[in-house]
C-alpha cells in the first residue's frame, strides 16, 4: 500500500462533501507530476484529504477505489483521475504549519512541493502526521 495527500479547495469540493457523496472521482488535475502522482496509485491506497487555500489542514482520509482512467473535464484527452471513497475524519486537522515546524517531517513532498496538488506520503511520515491528528494510520 502506499500513501499521499490530496488537496482540494474547500469552496470547490470539501471534506464535507466528500464524506456526503462518499465516494467520488478526483478530477481536474492539470499538472504533469501530479497527474504522474495519480497514475502510480493503486486501489486501496490511502490519501490524506487536505483543505488548501485558506485552510491549509489535512481534515480526512480517503481510499482509492478506482485506478487512474480519462478524466471526462479534460477535453484535451491528457489527463486522468482516480475514484476516492470517504474513510475517516482526523480527529485533529493538522495545519501545514504543524507539518513544517516538526522536524520528523523533514523531506515530506508537501512541504518540497507545495504547489502540486497530489504528492505521495512516504509510511513513516504518515505514521508521523496520523499521530499528530490522534487518528490511527
């Protein structure tokens, strides 16, 4: 199993509507490492769901349900996306200035590559940031 983050702005697409919806494609990704990011993901993988923009704070969990597969919002045919289905909230959110002030977290790609919108997270640095949200990994 391997893991990763996700994020999303909340006035787009939140946890809240995550966890309604249940499970859901990840669609809009238009940039080329994260779409890379997207097609090395397996079903049954987890992600962190993350509140960008004003937030900044992973608030959930999610599964991959559906491996990478033509994204329809992608009329250029060059990009993909994934299904997610809702798993857990973090019992804590965890903001990126928490991430970026633990030393643990040292080289976690969230905090490398800020920008990109998918990025994998390596199982010590979940281990990591699970524990800092009180949810078990």
């Amino acid at each position: 199993m391997a893991y990763w983050l996700l994020k999303s702005e909340p006035n787009t697409w939140s946890w809240d509507d995550q966890v309604r919806e249940t499970r859901t494609h990840w669609d809009g990704v238009r940039n080329y490492q994260a779409s890379n990011n997207m097609k090395a993901m397996q079903a049954g993988d987890l992600a962190f769901f993350y509140h960008s923009v004003n937030e900044k704070r992973i608030v959930g969990i999610v599964r991959v349900v559906k491996e990478y597969y033509p994204d329809h919002t992608d009329e250029s045919g060059r990009f993909g996306m994934v299904d997610v289905e809702a798993v857990k909230p973090v019992q804590k959110p965890v903001t990126l200035a928490q991430m970026k002030e633990d030393p643990r977290l040292e080289g976690l790609a969230l905090l490398r590559q800020s920008r990109l919108s998918v990025v994998p997270v390596s199982e010590d640095h979940w281990q990591i940031i699970c524990g800092l949200a009180g949810t078990e990994a």
